[in-house]
C-alpha cells in the first residue's frame, strides 16, 4: 500500500499543484492517514491481493459546497454570495450562515458575525476553494473510485444536499473524464444534534445520490456514539465501504455489501406494511425498540406520529398502534438518536427513512 496525503490548502483559482507525497504505508505515516481510507484500503489489498494507492483530500468541518467547482455549483447560489463580497468577511463562519440564508430564502437579511468567531475561523468554506486548492491538482491521476465522508456541516441545509451531492459527484466525473467511476460515501452517523431531525433528513438527501450509477451508501446506523461527534468505529466504517467496492466494483458477488431496504409500503386496513429487500440472507426485526427509543412511528391523515407495534412476517413488518385507525404513513430511526431495530444475516442495518413528504408533522405521546 502506498499513501498520499494532500497538505491542506484553500484557492480562489483551480491550482495545477498541491503538497504532498506518495509513502510507503508504515505504522508511523498509516496514523497520519485517515483511518477510515486506510480501512478500506486495507481490506482492498488483502482481498484483491494487488498494491493499493490511497489518496487523502479531506478537511474536516468543511461543507460540500467548497469542495465543488463553481462552475458546476447552482449559480443562483454563486451570484448571491459573490453579491456580498465586499460587504463581509469571507470566512467559514460567514459562508456557513450566509449558504444557509440562501436556502430558506433569506437573501434579503444577510447575517452578521460576531467578531469573536470572526477572529477564529478561516476560509476553508468559501465556494469551491477546496476543489480548486485539494482536487483539481490531482485531476489528472487516473482514479479507479472515490470514497466520501462528509455531511454534518450541511445538515441545515439538507434539501439544497439533495441536489449538490449529486452534482459535486457528476461534476468531479466530468473533470475526470474517466466515465461515471465507482463513488462510495458513509451514512452521517446518529448524533445528538439541536436540530430535532437533523440526522434522518441528512441521510434522506445523501440518499438521492443512490440515483446515480456507481454508487453505494456505507451504514453506520448502529456503530456510533449519540454524544461524539467523532463516532470511534473507523475500521468497521472502511470495512463496510470495501463490502461495496469489492462486490460493485470488483466483481465479488458473494459479498454483501448493503442492510435491507424498502421494497414496497402500502396502508393494510388497520396496520401498515413495509416489505424490505434482505439485500442478503433474512430479514431480523429487534422488535418495536432498543435502549427505550421507538424505531417505528406511524401516522394518519392527521399527520400526527405515534409509536408503532412491529410485527414480523418473513420479510415484512407490520405496524400498528391503537392511537392510528387508519395508518398512511410510517418513519423508521426519524431521530438523531434512532436505534436500528431491522438487520439482516450479515449484521448490517436498514437506513432511517420515512414513507411520506410531509413539510410538517407532529408527535403524540
């Protein structure tokens, strides 16, 4: 295995160089490598049985939106930001509050920023200069895939992700010029944000993603720590990305590489049925929860949630609750804190996800 690191760097221009150099991978240089590309690359070279180079590019903290070229960011959004240069400081604090006014169409009442977090904060944030300083100088290497783990930073903003994720992706395709190559990213992991939904609604819009060819999810559902931000199961995290490659990339059928997902979901009289896709072996059911938090809720045309009953029937889950006659729509894990409750043989978990749309709902006891 061979390692590079990108020194981190930010540019308002795409730069043609970066610091940096490829090093044998060693005890020493692995623990200044990210942990989880050294996982994943790890676990390429030992079942493949071929050298593996890792290129790191990664700043932690950091939104997609710099990591995007601007050309290829929704120039609604260029023009508005690059409006206000001139009248504030571009610096990370700033862009972060000001991508956030701009997608709640705030563009009238621009932030402020107290001085206090000014003098703290660098431009690692600003449009796209991260792509210009980090990935545009290794543009010319001729990749086979890419993994990614990032998304924290945009949880306010997750509808605008829904769409900027998967443009970053194609954009990156286009400047590589390589064909639509293998890109793996990791489910933001459970974490006890102030946001109330701030977690599911984040893995629902890197979800749209999925729509794209060459791509796969990693699931970190249950290997996190709901007061870390940081959650400490790297290697399982570079494991389960390997799973992907190996299987999607790498032709290894055998390998399993995804929890179970929703086939198909419909209201059942009484109850609420979901039918999942294994993707591997059967489908396992914990029950209705685990630690004291519901994994199923369900709703009525109140759009009113309450805690499901869960029952379960070869690959199906039935949910009731008294409190819903007529149920219509279903939520699973809709929480920071959601504990995964459906597995299947392999151990890995199903994803949050919600059945409907709706902009507003509502909680009872």
């Amino acid at each position: 295995m061979r390692l590079f690191k990108v020194e981190n760097n930010t540019s308002e221009i795409p730069l043609s160089d970066c610091v940096g150099e490829w090093v044998e991978c060693t005890p020493e240089t692995a623990l200044a490598f990210s942990a989880v590309g050294f996982f994943f690359g790890k676990s390429l070279h030992e079942s493949l049985s071929v050298p593996v180079g890792l290129i790191h590019s990664a700043w932690g903290g950091t939104r997609i939106e710099a990591w995007t070229k601007k050309e290829d960011l929704d120039q609604e959004l260029v023009g508005y930001v690059e409006g206000l240069e001139g009248h504030y400081p571009l610096d990370s604090s700033y862009y972060y509050r000001a991508l956030d006014h701009f997608d709640k169409g705030l563009t009238s009442d621009r932030p402020t920023m107290p001085e206090s977090v000014r003098e703290h904060t660098r431009g690692q944030n600003r449009l796209s200069v991260l792509y210009n300083a980090m990935v545009a100088p290794i543009t010319n290497y001729t990749i086979r895939g890419t993994i990614w783990y990032q998304g924290e930073s945009n949880r306010e903003t997750w509808e605008a992700y829904k769409y900027r994720f998967p443009g970053m992706i194609e954009s990156w395709r286009r400047i590589w010029g390589i064909g639509d190559f293998p890109f793996y990213f990791v489910q933001i992991a459970p974490y006890n944000y102030p946001e109330e939904f701030a977690q599911p609604q984040l893995v629902e819009a890197q979800r749209e993603a999925l729509k794209l060819p060459n791509t796969g999810i990693a699931a970190t559902q249950d290997i996190t720590t709901f007061f870390d931000i940081h959650p400490p199961e790297k290697k399982e995290v570079g494991r389960r990305l390997s799973r992907i490659a190996l299987n999607q990339t790498y032709g290894k059928s055998d390998i399993v590489y995804s929890g179970p997902v929703v086939r198909n979901h419909q209201n059942n009289g009484d109850n609420y049925l979901i039918q999942f896709d294994p993707s591997g072996g059967n489908l396992f059911s914990a029950g209705p929860a685990i630690g004291g938090i519901s994994a199923f809720h369900i709703a009525g045309e109140d759009k009113v949630f309450y805690r499901a009953s869960v029952q379960q029937d070869g690959d199906k889950i039935i949910l009731t609750s008294p409190k819903v006659q007529r149920p219509v729509a279903a939520r699973y894990n809709w929480s920071n804190k959601g504990n995964p409750t459906i597995f299947n043989t392999y151990g890995l978990p199903a994803l949050p996800f919600r059945t409907d749309s709706w902009d507003e709902a509502f909680y009872g006891e």
